[in-house]
C-alpha cells in the first residue's frame, strides 16, 4: 500500500516536468571523423526548419577545431554570421532574424564539403514570438514560447505566482484600435481567466477558445495601451523542479517514518 501511494504521489508531483512548447533553441552538432572526407560526414541534422526568433546552436563534438559560416563553399560567405574558431566541445549560437527568412545555407571554412541549410519562416500566420516566458519564477528552467499577433510589440512577459497571472509590457506607436491575439500554453497559465486587466483595469471584453492544448486569447486594445494581465487558475512553474523534488522526498520521509514509529512504540 505504502508503495502505490508514494509512486502516485511521485507521478502527480512530476507532472508539471512534461510541459513545454515551440522549441526555441535548433542544436546543430559537428561529428567526430568529420574533419575527415573520406567519413562522408558533415552537420547534424544537415537540413533543418525553424522560425524568426529561434536560435541555431552549434557545436563541436569532434577533436579539431572547426569554423562556421552562413554561404556556400562555391560563392563564399555572405556575412551572416561566422562562429570563428570552434574548438572541441565549444558552441556557438545565432539568433534568427526577418532578414535570414528563406533558405539559410552555411558550410565549414576549414572543410567545405561540410554543409548544412535550415528553411527559416516567420512566425505561423504572422505571429511574432515570445521566448523563455516563465524563466523569472521557480529555478528558471521550466519556462514557454508564447506566439502573439498585434500592430504593438510585447518587450517583456513575467509572471506573478501570488495572482497567478501573465503579465505583459507592449510598445509601438499607433492611432487605431486593435486586438491582441495570443496562443497561451495551458502549461504555462491555465483557463478559465477570472480576468483581464488594461492598464490596470479590469475589463471582460476578451474572448478565449480552446486549440490543441492552447488557448487562444483575444484581447481588443486602444492605441495608449501599455500593460496587459491575464489572471488565470494556475501559472508555472509555482514550484521549481528543486523544490518540487524536495518535497517529494519529504513526503516519502514522512510516510516511512509513520511506518516504522508505531513498530517503536510497541517496543
């Protein structure tokens, strides 16, 4: 009996470690022997797909030194973004821009028969994308993209555990009304809203809809608006993975401790 309570007690408080969305970060690696040409090696994956925003991370797993550019070995490098030298074991990171939007070839200065490309695209349906929303709570690991579509742009998005809440920071000039969309993880803030706030005022003009576990959210906003905050029914992370740990391992104490005490007793 002890032990049914203590895996389900286990599996309930690791649940919040399985959630995540809309990879953010594309690991490009060097292999081992590719230095070689007769290994027929070159990047890994050699063809990739990712989205403005996104960053390519690549890295050294062989034993010399390698040096990464964006071009082709037949036309040259086109400038931009060249990782210098690699040595083994070092990475280098690039981050996506509107203007890599299209087939991003890159290749090895030192060993041009290593190539690669990834197929950039802007952010589904036109949404812009915010990264590692959620790092500012917990242990910062656990954290969310979060896509959203509006004439203003999002600056900043922190949560705030005591309110369960989503807070959001929004610039850009302009002289019409308009809607703010987002595609919420459930992971990350959980319907149903209690509410929404404008400036600090509440307003239940929004509605939101249920999408593949997200929930879309569409918030009409004027052009001086500058704050915005969804109150839901649970943020994340509200505990850490440390902390979440920790207390596992206390209840599993305590339950093994109120089995051996009445033994005690009887002695």
């Amino acid at each position: 009996m002890y032990k049914i309570v203590i895996v389900v007690a286990a599996v309930v408080l690791l649940i919040p470690f399985a959630s995540n969305s809309f990879a953010s970060n594309i690991e490009i690696d060097i292999h081992a022997g590719s230095a070689y040409q007769n290994q027929h090696l070159t990047f890994y994956p050699p063809s990739s797909s990712a989205y403005v925003g996104d960053t390519l991370e690549f890295g050294n797993g062989d034993t010399v030194m390698h040096d990464v550019v964006s071009g082709t070995p037949s036309t040259g490098a086109d400038g931009k973004f060249d990782s210098g030298t690699l040595n083994p074991g070092q990475y280098y990171s690039y981050t996506l821009t509107e203007y890599d939007v299209g087939t991003l070839h890159f290749y090895d200065k030192a060993y041009p028969w290593m190539t690669g490309d990834v197929i950039v695209q802007e952010a589904p349906g036109g949404y812009k994308v915010i990264h590692d929303v959620g790092s500012d709570v917990g242990d910062g690991k656990t954290t969310f993209d979060v896509q959203y579509m509006s004439i203003k742009n999002i600056i900043s998005a922190n949560i705030g555990t005591k309110d369960k809440s989503l807070n959001l920071v929004l610039v850009g000039q302009t002289n019409q009304s308009s809607n703010l969309v987002l595609n919420l993880p459930t992971g990350l803030i959980t319907p149903p809203f209690f509410g929404v706030q404008l400036d600090g005022q509440f307003t239940r003009n929004f509605t939101e809809t249920d999408q593949q576990g997200m929930t879309v959210l569409t918030i009409p906003i004027t052009p001086i608006t500058e704050q915005v905050s969804i109150v839901g029914t649970h943020v994340v992370p509200e505990f850490g993975p440390i902390a979440v740990l920790v207390l596992a391992i206390s209840i599993v104490t305590i339950m093994l401790f109120t089995r051996v005490m009445p033994n005690r007793i009887l002695e």
